[in-house]
C-alpha cells in the first residue's frame, strides 16, 4: 500500500546493502519481508528478488542472488542499446 500511495519511500524502510543495491523492508501479517532493488537512470526503480526475513542479518545468498539479477539486467539493457 505504502508503495502505490506514497512518492516516495520513507527513508526507515530503504536501507542500502552495497554498490547500489538496497532493500525495502515490509512488515506484513506479522511476517517481515525484504525485497531488492536498484535505481536505474535515477528515475526508474527495478524491483529484484524478495524473501521473507527469519534472521536478524540479511542472508548472503539473498544479496549474492540479487547481484546476479542485478549484473544480468545491466547485460541485456546493455544488448538491447547497440
């Protein structure tokens, strides 16, 4: 709901992971949430991966996952503008 009827995000729900990779953090029914995301062209915001938050750190294969998405979206934008 926050996302359709904001414009922008409060900064208690963004954290930044690393090299322009950040995380929305949802708490929804009691669960938490954490979805990935990059800005692109700082306009355009790409939503990755997401998976529900059992542990107090956020685990390495999540972010490791959301780097490779990350670097394959970068790749095929990069094929489609030649």
């Amino acid at each position: 709901m926050l996302l359709k009827t904001q414009d922008r995000v409060p900064v208690k729900f963004v954290s930044l992971i690393r090299d322009g990779l950040y995380e929305l953090k949802i708490k929804y029914n009691g669960n938490i949430y954490r979805v990935f995301f990059i800005f692109d062209e700082e306009n355009i915001v790409v939503l990755f991966n997401g998976f529900q938050k059992k542990t107090q750190k956020t685990p390495t294969n999540e972010i490791d996952k959301a780097f490779n998405i990350k670097n394959e979206y970068y790749a095929d934008k990069q094929s489609q503008n030649r």
